[in-house]
C-alpha cells in the first residue's frame, strides 16, 4: 500500500471523521491542535501524525491508525 492509497482509504477517512467529533470541545468547536484557534471548515483539518508515517510503517496500525498518534490541525499549520 503507498501512502496515497494509505490516505484515501476508507480506515484512514473513518479514523479522521471520528477524531473530529471526538475532539470538539464543550462549547461546540473543534480546535488546531498546533495553535489552538477555531478549524471553520472541515475541509481545512488535516490529520497530522506525530510520528510520521512512512512506505516502512504504513502497514503498522499502532502508528498509522493510532490516535494518540495523530493531531488535528489546521492545513496552514502542517
């Protein structure tokens, strides 16, 4: 599996989708996980790993699907 494949696949997609509804805080917005202001738009999230995920990795779910591996973040800020 290539990264490409990794990133438009539907475990990658889910994990992403689920951290965003899981990572909203109590007043109802989701915050970058870098600089800590308002993600507006879905489409501007990125799903950053903390440990990135390379051709030798990617195949590992305890890195490339772990959660506490990934942090949302703006698009300007990955």
């Amino acid at each position: 599996m290539s990264l490409t494949d990794f990133y438009r696949g539907n475990a990658w997609r889910q994990l992403r989708k689920r951290l965003m509804l899981e990572r909203v805080k109590a007043d109802g917005v989701l915050y970058c996980e870098y600089c800590n202001k308002p993600i507006v738009k879905a489409s501007g999230c990125i799903g950053h790993h903390i440990e990135p995920i390379t051709a030798d990795n990617v195949h590992n779910w305890d890195i490339a699907l772990n959660p506490d591996n990934v942090q949302l973040v703006h698009a300007k800020c990955h």
